[in-house]
C-alpha cells in the first residue's frame, strides 16, 4: 500500500515543482538620469527671462516611483528657487512644474 502512495505523490510533487520553478523575477526599478533632467528643466526655463542660464541641480540615480515628487534646485546669483518633478510610472516619465 505505502508504494502505491508515494507513487501517486511524485507527479503531484513534480508538478508543484514546475509551477513555483516558473515564477517570474521582479524588474529592477528604473533610475531618473539626473544630467537629463537638468538639461530638460534647463530648458523648460528658458521661457522665463529671469531664469534663463540660471544653473540647475537635479537629484541623480532617483529611483521611478510613480506619485513621488523630486525637486531640482534652480541657482542663481541672487536667489535659489526650487521645481517640483513628479514621477508619473515606474518607466521614468515626469512633469516639471512651476518654480517656486
């Protein structure tokens, strides 16, 4: 009787094997690229005459998560003002909003 049972196990356990073996593995989080993100408030910045050319200071190697907001510095001889950037997905993408 007991081989009988251990027999009619091994397929039940062989395919329990298979099924967790297949699990699929996370993706690694996307990174903001910072140097872009400067470049592309940079240029946002260009429409304001009084912050035009003004240097701008992003976060690097922020990891995408979607809702966070990230603020880039916008320095100037006179002042500092901040810009919100809101991650919109997990693939990076972001709005840049209005200094502040």
């Amino acid at each position: 009787m007991h081989r009988l049972a251990l027999g009619a196990l091994v397929p039940l356990l062989a395919a329990c094997a298979v099924q967790v073996g297949g699990t699929a593995r996370a993706e690694p989080p996307h990174v903001i690229d910072g140097a872009r993100l400067e470049r592309e408030v940079a240029a946002t910045l260009t429409a304001d005459p009084q912050l035009a050319g003004a240097a701008v200071q992003c976060p690097h190697d922020a990891v995408a998560v979607p809702r966070v907001t990230l603020f880039c510095q916008v320095v100037r001889p006179t002042r500092v003002s901040s810009i919100p950037v809101t991650i919109l997905d997990r693939e990076g993408d972001y709005t840049i909003g209005r200094p502040f």
